[in-house]
C-alpha cells in the first residue's frame, strides 16, 4: 500500500503539471514545444516589423502638406517648347574656346522670341525656364543658415529649377508669403550668381520652417563645382507646391528652390505659352516665329502641357506600387506563418488537454491556461519588435524627422496597430484549435497522436 500510495502523491502534488506534460507530449514533443516557443516569438515579432514597416511605407509617401498648400494649374493653356542653339550654328574657330558665344546667342534668342510672343495676338503671357513643368529636375543638397547640422553636413535634398522671373505669372500662382521674382533678381553679368531664391511649402515643411518666418533666411547648395558649397542666397518668397491636374504634381510634392535664370544661362530653353486657344494651334505659328528671330535655332519637343507625361508622378507611383506589394507580401507571409506555427503548437497539446478535461478540468479552465501560454510567447515578440522599432526611430531621430517630420509623427500609432493586430491574430490561432479540442469527448483527446 505505502508503495503504491507514495507514488500516487507525488504524481497528484506539485508535479502534476509536468506529469501531463510528460504523458499528453512525449520527451521528443516537449523538445518541439520549447523550438516552437522560440519560432513563435520570432515570427511574432518579424510580424510586427511587416505590419509597422507596412505602414510606414504607405504613410510616409503621402503629401507631409496640407490641401491649402497646394494649387493647381489650367494645363489646357500651356504650351510647351525646347529651343536651342546647336553648336553647328556657331563659328567652329570659336569651338573649344569657352561658352561665350553660345551664351550670348541664347540670350539674343529669348530677347527676341520674348518680343516677338509679347507682340503676338495669341499669346496671353510667356516665360522660360530650364525643363518643362513634371519633368525631373536637378536634385541638388542644400544647408539652411542656422539648422543645426555640423559644418562639413551636405543638407537635406531638394529640386533645383531654373526659371525666368515671370514663370509664376505665367502659371497664376501667388506667393504663400514673401514677393515673386521681378527683373531686378537677375543680374545681366553672367558672371554674378542670383541671390534671391522661392521655395515650396514642402521644402519648409521638410525642414520644420514655418512659412512666416522664412522670408530672409538664407540657403545655398553645397553640391557645387568642383564639391565646393554656392554662395548663400535669400528666400524671398514661398509658393504652393504646384499641380497640373489633380494627383498629377508638376514636381511630384518635392522640396523645391527656384532661382531666378540669367539670359543665356540655360541650354536647352523650355518655353512655356500662356495662350487663349488650343495649345497646339500655335505650334505652326511658333515655329515661324523661331525661324525668324534665329535661322539656326531648333524648336523641338512641342506639346500640350497637360499631354506631357507625369515622369516624377510616375517613378513615384512606381515606387510606391511596389514597396506597397512588398508591404502586403511580408504581411501576408509574416501573419499566415503566425497563424500556423500557433496553431500546429496548439494541436501538439491536444493529449494534454484531454487528460485535463478527463480528470475533471473545465473546458473554461483549459483554455485560459493555452491562451495564456500563447499570450506569453506573443507578448515576449511583440516587447522585442516594439523595443527594436523604437530604437530604430530613436536612432534616426533628427534626420528623418527632418525630411518628413509629419509623416513621421504617427509611427507610435502604426506600432501600437501593428502589435494589436499581431496579437489578435496569435490569440487566434491559439483558441481556435482550443476550443476545437474542448468540443472533444475526452476520450477522442486521448486516442490524439501527440
């Protein structure tokens, strides 16, 4: 008796849980129980990773300005030319010598052509500039005076266009704060580097600059010949962020500089008509109009503004398309990889949860000790995801909050979701064989193959 006794207690004392455990799993399962515990909080946390970084690259692409930031522009009235001078045109003794010639040639030619549009019936309003409107334009790295960054810092990334002083006449556009360019922005010598520059809001906004108080501060590129920084130069004014059409951004919501171009500094030239009729209507009479001020001039590339393609709204679609897919993909791989290893650990339990229930265990019993088994390890991977996230956004800190400082603002949010629906989907796909084996007769537990 006291051998049999003896025995018994110690089965029913302290012990009893590893007992079941023992009995429901076998050495080899438990072995898989504590791998499987260990693959569950890893895949919990590279699940919140996905759906965190998922997020982000959604969020982050969006407009970082708001509605009233922004204008459109009438396409339908544009048109838009490149005109140059080639080199076949000019004197060959000159070839090799330096630019002059070109450069006092192209000015000529935009003096002229200027005169000859402003006189002409059709044509309401005209200006120049570097490269049609949603073409890609020079990015450039530019330092803001008193930002912060360590001398030898490049700056934060932006456009840089080149445009005549009535380009934003042209387009109707009226300045956020500050004045638009006048002629006494460009300096006829050459020689002597504009000072006065226009910025958009998303330029601002990517630096933390209110626009009120960015009139006189003063900017410069550092990306210039022979990597040495440009002169500082002044803002003068600010300007929406501008679009041909809605979701169609001439410079796809980018920081912007425009500075005010010198007569004869930009080759080729792009013109822009501000004209009453269809814009093509006037492709004939420009062209002549060109032949006449410069017989070896070339018009090329004449088109429609609003029939141009969206070449910086595309790359960014493209972008944004495939770091979506990618997004989607790892969370669809990163849950259902979730779902199944919590499930098949679950089902390896099945034995024990039958003799539970066989000695008298309640089905509600049962199933808080799974879901909190299951809550351990999906809380351990998600504290590791979340700690690892903020580190990494702690860590980039001042740089990436420069350049999208509202955007950034939400990823506590995004982490929080993230890590909810991680472990909504955990404790899911512990309750739902759980509850599948409570629905069993004991019996039926017990003949489970563990």
């Amino acid at each position: 008796m006291v051998a049999g006794v003896l025995p018994a207690l110690r089965a029913t004392g302290s012990m009893l849980h590893g007992t079941l455990q023992s009995a429901g799993m076998g050495g080899g399962t438990l072995r898989f129980g504590r791998l499987a515990a260990a693959l569950i909080v890893a895949e919990v946390a590279l699940a919140v990773g996905a759906l965190f970084a998922g997020g982000m690259a959604w969020r982050l692409p969006q407009p970082l300005i708001s509605d009233g930031d922004t204008q459109t522009a009438q396409t339908g009235r544009y048109l838009v030319a490149s005109v140059t001078i080639p080199r076949s045109g000019l004197d060959p003794e000159t070839w090799g010598l330096g630019d002059e010639e070109l450069r006092v040639r192209l000015a000529t030619l935009q003096e002229e052509l200027g005169r000859r549009l402003t006189s002409h019936p059709a044509v309401r309003q005209w200006a120049f500039s570097d490269v049609p409107p949603s073409r890609e334009h020079d990015l450039r790295q530019v330092r803001t005076d008193g930002d912060g960054y360590p001398p030898n810092h490049s700056g934060l990334p932006g456009l840089a266009t080149f445009v005549d002083p009535a380009f934003f006449s042209v387009l109707d556009v009226s300045p956020v704060t500050g004045r638009l360019f006048d002629p006494g922005d460009v300096s006829p010598d050459p020689a002597v580097e504009p000072t006065a520059v226009i910025v958009n809001m998303t330029f601002l906004d990517r630096r933390g600059i209110r626009p009120e108080r960015s009139i006189g501060a003063r900017i410069r590129f550092t990306d210039g010949p022979n990597g040495e920084p440009g002169p500082w130069r002044e803002i003068v004014g600010v300007v929406p962020n501008l679009e041909a059409s809605e979701n169609r951004a001439f410079f796809d919501g980018s920081p912007v500089v425009y500075v005010p171009a010198t007569p004869g500094t930009l080759d080729p030239v792009t013109l822009l008509v501000d004209l009453g009729s269809p814009p093509l209507a006037f492709a004939p009479p420009l062209r002549t109009l060109v032949a006449e001020t410069d017989p070896t001039a070339v018009l090329a590339d004449v088109s429609a503004l609003e029939d141009l393609p969206d070449e910086a709204g595309m790359l960014a679609r493209t972008a944004m398309s495939v770091m979506t897919g990618l997004s989607i993909l790892g969370i669809l791989l990163s849950t259902s990889a979730l779902y199944a290893i919590v499930s098949i650990t679950v089902t390896q339990r099945t034995r024990e949860m039958g003799i539970r229930l066989a000695l008298g265990g309640s089905p509600g019993g049962v199933i808080l000790t799974v879901a909190r088994r299951a809550l351990n390890q999906i809380v351990l991977g998600v504290t590791l995801a979340v700690g690892f996230w903020v580190a990494v956004v702690w860590a980039l800190g001042s740089g990436v909050a420069a350049e999208g400082a509202q955007a950034l603002a939400v990823w506590p949010y995004m982490l929080t979701a993230a890590a909810g629906v991680v472990i909504a989907i955990g404790l899911g796909a512990a309750l739902g064989p759980t509850l599948k084996c409570v629905r069993m007769r004991p019996v039926e537990a017990l003949r489970t193959e563990g």
